[in-house]
C-alpha cells in the first residue's frame, strides 16, 4: 500500500491529507481562512500567507493523527507548487521539503490544476460521482476562482488545452458579481441560494460565444449585471435581488454547459469531468448532465474546493509513474498543465 501525505496551500486554504493507493482518503483536514477575507470582499494574499504560516504545522499534525500514522509510515511527501499565490504556495512547499528532506522520503510536485481533476479518482460514495474505472479519453472542465480551462484528458498526464478564460474565471465573476449585489463573500455560494427565488430570464445578460472557439469571457458579463444595478438608488433586494442573481448565474452557466457539450461531442470522449470550486453549482451540474451526451461526473462538494485529497490523487500516480521533485523545487504562480 501506497500512503502519501499531500499539502495544499495554493490559495486561501491550509490543507492536508493522507491518501492511501491514490484512491483511499485515511484524512483529509482543511482550514478555511474565508472569514479573514470576507472584510475584503476577495482574498488578501499577504494574509493569506501569514495564516498558511500559522496554520501549517497543525493541519499536518492533525491529518497524520486522523490517519493513525507516523511520519516514517509514509511512502512519500506531495505538494501543490503551482498555479496560486506565491507568498502561499511557498508556505506548503517549504513545509513539504522539510517533511521529506527530514525523513528521506520523495518528495513529489503537483499541479493544482491537475490536482482537480484526479479528485474524481478519490473513493467517495456520493451522487454524480466518477465510478472506480474511468476510460480514456475525458473531457475536463476546471472551473474555480482563478481558472475557466477545457482539456481533453488523453491519458494519466496527457491533456490537451482547448481554450480558457481570456479575462475574469468563472469563480472570480462570481465573487465581483456578488460583492456588486451586496451579498456575502464568497459570492457563488450566495449567487446561488439567492437565485433561487429568482426568475433565470428576467434580464436578458450577454453570453460571449467568441465565435464558436473553446474560450471563454466573463468580463462583459460583469459589466453588464454593474451597468443594471447602477439604474436603482438603493442596493438590489428582494425579488429584483433574486431576479438579478438567477439571470448571472444563467448566462454564466449557459456558456459553461453549451461548450462543454459541444467539446464532448467534437472529441468523442468517453465521459465529461466537473473540477474546481465552481463545480459545486447545482445548476451547473444539472445543464451540463442534460447537455453533454456523454456521462457528467461531479466530485462531491467537499473535494470540489481546494483540498490536499485531490492533490494526494494526483500524486499518486507520479509516483507509480517514478516521477519525482527535486530540492530545488519552486513555486510557479502562473504554472499551466497543457
């Protein structure tokens, strides 16, 4: 058996778990700072690494504790070292050179976008979620607050990039969206319990085709929901709150869920992949499970937001494949996977 421990902290959470053969969660322990950053309506990186700095050692005491395990039973020591924040994503890699350099054990880098998409390889009984034997080739789409990506998943570590975001994620248009409709951060949650007594048609938002390519724009969409909202005196409530919510979420679900299944059908894949954060949205899920002829697979909601499970997954299978990181390790904020 396989056991590795795996450290997240490419952004606002302090994660660590033990994953056993890529597949079996023995722990899984996350610290959330968002309300550290609800004052600021989005996330302060120079807090958010000070916070990772605190937190680190005790998430990682904590997920060896709840895996009934030492140090020296590991098999190696994971770590996300990019894309993300570099003051936060320096925090989990120094840590992880530190584990593995003390106790002679690999030390193996991971991809946090990557990371997300082997969350659907994690043994978890929930619906929507990837059965246990996944068939080449996949359809991913990461969705989150700093990513909007389709890839063509081809083979373990083969992706193919189709197109991204070209200004504001999916995730990060919620976020302004919500700050713009006075709602709590972070805005996606909020978007969508607020949505729910709102009428999806009531203003007629753009979506950005951008001719038919792979791409995606959240920006004008933005600007759009901005430019209706300055028309009243007072902030958005009630029914025009609701109303307001339930049209943004549309378009933006509208664009994800059309694409996706146009990629789905032009590629031949074999099933459709549901990453990152964004994943979470029950609209989302429910488009894109109708529009996609192919199966949609969703992770449950607790390995859609960052976590140290996923990037455990992902770890494994460099492992098995001999794959390992140097002491020279660095982050990589801008890191791409294909």
């Amino acid at each position: 058996m396989t056991r590795i421990l795996a450290i997240e902290t490419s952004c606002d959470e302090t994660a660590a778990a033990v994953i056993a053969n890529g597949r079996h969660i023995l722990s899984n322990v996350v610290a959330s700072q968002i309300e550290l950053h609800a004052q600021y309506g989005g996330i302060f990186p120079e807090i958010a690494s000070r916070a990772h700095v605190e937190a680190i050692v005790p998430v990682i005491e904590r997920a060896m504790r709840e895996a009934h395990l030492g140090l020296d039973d590991l098999d190696a020591v994971a770590v996300t070292y990019g894309p993300g924040l570099a003051g936060s994503l320096l925090v989990g890699v120094n840590a992880a050179k530190g584990l593995a350099l003390g106790r002679d054990l690999p030390l193996i880098g991971v991809n946090h976008l990557e990371a997300h998409i082997y969350a659907h390889w994690l043994a978890v009984e929930s619906e929507g979620s990837a059965p246990e034997k996944l068939e080449f080739p996949l359809l991913a789409l990461i969705v989150s607050g700093g990513h909007t990506e389709l890839m063509i998943m081809r083979g373990h570590g083969q992706y193919e990039y189709l197109g991204g975001t070209l200004d504001d994620a999916a995730g990060e248009a919620f976020d302004k969206v919500g700050r713009l409709l006075g709602l709590a951060y972070p805005g996606g949650p909020e978007i969508q319990k607020t949505a729910q007594k709102g009428n999806p048609a009531a203003f007629d938002f753009p979506r950005a085709w951008l001719d038919d390519g792979y791409d995606f724009s959240f920006s004008g969409l933005k600007t759009a929901v901005l430019r209706e909202v300055q028309k009243y005196n007072d902030p958005p409530q009630g029914h025009l709150l609701a109303n307001l919510a339930a049209s943004f979420q549309a378009s933006v679900v509208d664009v994800l869920s059309a694409k996706t299944a146009r990629a789905a059908e032009e590629f031949g894949v074999t099933a459709a992949l549901l990453c990152g954060g964004v994943s979470a949205n029950h609209l989302l899920r429910v488009e894109t499970g109708e529009r996609v002829g192919a199966p949609v697979y969703c992770p449950p909601t607790f390995l859609c937001t960052d976590n140290g499970a996923m990037v455990g997954a992902c770890a494994h299978q460099h492992f098995v494949a001999g794959r390992r990181a140097g002491w020279d390790l660095d982050v990589v904020p801008g890191l791409r996977l294909a």
